[in-house]
C-alpha cells in the first residue's frame, strides 16, 4: 500500500473514531499542540506528520470507540462525556439520590463513585488520578 493511500486509509479511521465519539478537530488539534487549521489542513490535503500520526494513533488506542450498548444516553437524566476525563452530568434529582446512598455509606458522593469506577476497572491499569469532582447540579 503506498503512503497515499495509507494517509487517506488513516484520516478515514481518525473521522470516523472522532463522529462515534462526538469530537472535533479543535479536540485534536489541543492534544497535539497545534491550530485547528492545521489539523483540517492534514485532513484534507497535507499529510499529518508521523510523530503527530503516533500520538493520533496512541489517543485512540487509549479511548476506544463506544458501542451503543455501553452508552448512558437512555438513562434518564444522565448525560455522559468520555474523551480523556469523564464528566458525568446528573440531574438534581438522581444527584439527591447519589448524596443519600453516599451518606448511608458513609461516603462522599465523590468518593462513591470512584470506588465504584474502580470496581469497575479493576485496576487492570494504574489510573493517573483517583480524583473525582461532582458539584451538585443547581
């Protein structure tokens, strides 16, 4: 296969992986310390140079695509974000019902949630950080 066809094979995929997961070429162009424009240039027309393609390639191996079946998007009152942080918006109701279980735990919410992300992971890979940061929706 020739470089050519190998780059447009390439930027196919990275469209793609960027639709299933709802991001732009903003998002690409802030984790690979470049202008949005140079990233729709590479899209488009230029090549995208193989040390900025390596770290394309490593952040969507790190964030695979979702499948409709892990999805939270018929949950109601959930809403969720997942490039390299998770963000987890809840309605004030389901928010009420986290703090209460939380509580008879003896927990904070936060710290509910991270054991169970933990749990859910099971620390297959050391995780960078175990903060987790819910403010409660107003």
């Amino acid at each position: 296969m020739s470089d050519a066809s190998e780059q447009m094979e390439f930027k196919s995929m990275v469209k793609q992986w960027l639709k299933s997961h709802r991001l732009d070429y903003r998002w690409v162009a802030e984790r690979c310390g470049v202008s949005e424009i140079t990233v729709r240039n590479w899209m488009s027309q230029k090549n995208i140079p193989p040390l900025k393609q390596q770290l394309i390639e490593r952040i969507m191996v790190q964030l695979p695509a979702a499948s409709p079946d892990d999805s939270l998007q018929d949950v109601p009152g959930v809403t969720v974000n997942a490039s390299m942080a998770l963000t987890v918006h809840l309605a004030p109701d389901l928010y009420e019902k986290l703090n209460v279980r939380a509580q008879a735990e003896g927990l904070t919410a936060e710290a509910l949630v991270a054991r169970a992300i933990a749990g859910l992971v099971k620390e297959q890979s050391p995780m960078r950080t175990r903060e987790v940061i819910l403010p409660p929706q107003q």
